[in-house]
C-alpha cells in the first residue's frame, strides 16, 4: 500500500505553538523532509522526540531531485513527513514541487493546520481583512513597488531586515499617508509590531533593524485625504487608454477617490490644466 505525505507546520517562533497532530506527524513520520536539518534537529529535541525520525534535506537547491526520491519512497509505503524551517511548508519555502509531484502520482497528501506569520501579522495589524493577498517578497523595482500600492485589497508582505528601511522609503514616497504595519518577530521573545502611516513607519526604521519582518500595507481606500494619488493616478490612466478624455477623468475619478482633479491631471500629464 502506498504511504502518504503529511505537510507539517512548524512553529514561527514559540515552540508552544505545535499541536499534538504535528507532534504525532514528526513520531510517526519513517522520514522528515526538512529545509535545514539542523535546525529541525533542534526542534526535535525541544519536543523530547525520541528516537528521532531520519531527515533527509529537502531545500531550494535540491528540491527538484529530492522529490523525485521521496515519490518513489512513499509509493513504497513510506510515510514523509515534510516541514519548513517555520511556519507552513511550500508558502515562499520550499515544498511545491514535491507536493504537485504526489498530487501527480495519485498519493495521499495530507496539510495539517498551524502556524503561519502570515495572517498572524495580517490581524495584528488592525487593517482590513476582508479582502487582503500574500505578495511574497517585496519588489526592489520602483514600478513594480507602485503596482502593490495600486490595489484595493490589504497587502501582506515579507521584507528582510537590510532592506526594510530602504522599501519604507520607497512606499512611502508614493503614498505617505497609507496605513500600514510592520510586524517583526511574531510569536518570539522582541515581538514588535509597529502601525501608522508608511510615512510614520519610514521615519521609524531608518536605522538597523533585526529580525524577521513582515510588512502589511493597508488597501488605497484607507489613505486619508487625497495624500495617497497612486491608485487613482493609475485608475486614471486606464480610463485615458480606454478612450476617455484626460480632464473629464481626472474630474470622475477625484470625486471617487477623494483627491484633487488638477493634481491627477498634472501627475498624468506633467503640467498643469488649463484654466
């Protein structure tokens, strides 16, 4: 009979946080497919399993051949069970590819539920939750940095420590008074999260910082006043290209957004309407 895969998060920060469903994963488990050995190594210890299952590495640079191996073994009838260095397996960590292999094959896959930074940051923020979408890793290039602005649901994204400060900058030169949060080391000892406006937030993380953050951007329509013109200056350049006539735009989509009609002509055109 074949075996099964069972996806197994791990805790991002407070080893309190493993259930006895994914304790009872790692016991049963013939081996863990981990992204550092070590480190779930560790893990292991914390949670007094004994003995321990065999780990087997499964990272980005080996991911590919790796799930060809471990196909094979749970078509044999071994059970894998696969973990991430924290948090949920396949969600900008590796997994994918083993996963839609098994899918491929006919074989049982099993997600377990469990920590995740992502909608933890996401409610810790305070900014709406109704419709919101996981971005990954922020984009360095100033473009792609306005496409994430230029939305009307809540962003959730990770950024590294090195370069929060220059990303807050750049977000902010586009729309200071968004809000926004940063979130830093949910879960741990230095739990830190840190709300305002991406203006405020730049100020605040000019320096180092430390740790692992996740930034959640809150959508256009909670910018306040006119200040935020990047949704609507890109609203706008949709009705133009769709035939629409740039001042009588500009006057539509101010009353719907609530910023000025001149200044949403002049960011399109580069200079001022005629009076």
């Amino acid at each position: 009979m074949p075996g099964r895969l069972t996806i197994c998060p791990t805790p991002i920060g407070n080893v309190g946080d493993v259930t006895r469903r994914m304790r009872e994963a790692l016991v049963e488990a013939d081996y863990v497919a981990c992204e550092d050995t070590r480190r779930t190594g560790r893990l292991l210890e914390r949670l007094e399993i004994s003995p321990k299952p065999r780990l087997v590495s499964n990272h980005e640079g080996n991911e590919k051949s790796r799930a060809t191996e471990l196909v094979k073994r749970i078509e044999r009838g071994e059970r894998i069970t696969l973990v991430s260095d924290a948090g949920m397996p396949a969600i900008s960590d590796p997994g994918y590819r083993l996963i839609r292999a098994c899918i491929e094959r006919g074989l049982e896959v099993e997600v377990l539920p469990g920590p995740s930074v992502i909608p933890v940051a996401l409610v810790a923020s305070g900014l709406p939750t109704d419709h919101w979408r996981f971005e990954g890793f922020l984009p360095k290039r100033a473009g792609e940095i306005e496409r994430v602005l230029n939305t009307t649901e809540t962003v959730v994204a990770f950024e590294s420590p090195r370069r929060i400060s220059k990303s807050l900058a750049a977000l902010a030169s586009l729309a200071p008074e968004r809000q926004a949060a940063v979130c830093r080391e949910m879960t741990k000892l230095h739990e830190e999260v840190t709300r305002g406006t991406l203006a405020e937030l730049a100020l605040r993380y000019k320096g180092e910082v430390k740790g692992e953050i996740v930034l959640v951007i809150g959508p256009a329509e909670s910018a306040g006043h006119g200040h935020d013109i990047a949704f609507a200056v890109e609203a706008l350049k949709r009705l133009v290209k769709a035939g629409a006539r740039p001042r009588a735009a500009a006057t539509v989509v101010a009353s719907l957004t609530d910023t000025r009609a001149n200044d949403l002509y002049k960011a399109l055109t580069g200079r001022e309407p005629r009076r």
